[in-house]
C-alpha cells in the first residue's frame, strides 16, 4: 500500500477517534522506518493500516540504529476522545534502511483501556505544535539511542540529553502504555534511570 493511501486513512480515523498523532510526512531516517512499519515487509499482512504506533524504543546493538515499536487499537465515534486498547502487535524498525526488518502479532485480544490517550499537556497543544515536539521526539530518540549504544560512561552532555529526552518522551507518550513501553526493552530504561537519575516506572508483575 502506498503512502498517500496510509495518510488518507490517518485522516480518516482523526475525524473518526478526535485527533490521533498526525501521520508524519517528514523527518528524520528514524520516522521514515516507523511510517514504513504500516505496510511494508514482515508488517503488511500484521498491522491494520488504521492502527497507530507508539514511539520507537532504542534496542541494544545496532550502533542504536534498530528500535522497536508497538502498533495499538482505537475505537470511538466522530467528536468523542478515542479509546485506545493495549498493543496487538510489535516491530523492529532499522533507521538507516528505513524500514521494519521483524513484525509479529501478539496473542490475545487487546484489552481496551480506561485512560486518557494523551496527556493534558499534550491535549492542550495545536496539531502545528504536536507535530512540532512529535518531531523533536523522534531527533532525541535517535540521538539518545547513539549515546545508549555507545556503551561509555555518561558524560554531562549524555546526561543532559537523556533527560531531555525522558521528558520529551514523559509529554507526548501515551501514559496508558508506559508499561507496554517498558517491556520494549527493560535494559534501556534502566540504563536512562542510571543516565537521567530517573525514569518511567518499572511494570508491576500484575501489570
């Protein structure tokens, strides 16, 4: 499927949900791999074209040019908030072929959340200004994911960046899925927690 068909369903399903992340035409390498993650190789018979995808979480090696994602479910009616459910599916996208290299459903139904999608903060902002800190987000990924795959000890600039990117990430991740987020990779999160002196919380066993 190409990608103008990808951002008239987006549309479709904003006017259908409230106001989703914006499908993103432009960025960097890292946007391009997660945009291409809706229909292209291992993903194309696994994502519905209609489900979004969070953001991208640094894996370990690579030279942090892989991360993974996770594509979840919305429902909702025209003018009411959408209701997003857990993940149904995972990817790994490569930043620098610009596409997803592994894609794997997950079993089960996906559990429908009782939750706000956003944050407030990020409900509060114009869709100039979301698309503005989205593509913000998807640079300090990129970044902070080289410095991760450096596996140094963190110099004040590393610091700094981690915890510019933590939050950048706090604002416009969903919270529901912060513990979905944290399953993507465990050992990123608490090499920021060390990095940054925090990070997100850690999933309790039940959750």
């Amino acid at each position: 499927m190409g990608l103008r068909k990808f951002i008239a369903a987006c549309a479709l399903l904003a006017a259908a949900c409230g106001r989703p992340a914006p499908p993103r035409a432009s960025g960097g390498k890292l946007a391009a791999a997660v945009r291409a993650a809706h229909f292209a190789g291992p993903c194309a018979n696994v994502v519905a074209l209609e489900w979004p995808a969070g953001r991208p979480v640094p894996l370990d090696g690579w030279n942090g040019r892989r991360f993974k994602i996770f594509f979840y479910p919305l429902s909702g009616r025209p003018g009411t908030p959408a209701r997003l459910s857990a993940p149904a599916a995972e990817a790994v996208v490569d930043a620098d072929a610009g596409s997803p290299v592994e894609c794997r459903a997950l079993p089960g139904a996906p559990k429908e959340l009782a939750a706000s999608r956003w944050t407030p903060e990020a409900l509060a902002l114009s869709d100039d200004a979301f698309e503005a800190k989205s593509t913000e987000l998807d640079q300090l990924t990129e970044d902070v994911a080289a410095v991760y795959a450096a596996t140094r000890p963190p110099t004040p600039a590393d610091v700094d960046l981690a915890r510019r990117y933590l939050e950048s990430f706090e604002f416009m991740a969903e919270p529901p899925l912060l513990p979905d987020y944290y399953r993507l990779n465990p050992a990123f999160w608490e090499w920021l927690r060390g990095a940054a002196g925090r990070s997100i919380p850690k999933p309790s066993a039940k959750s």
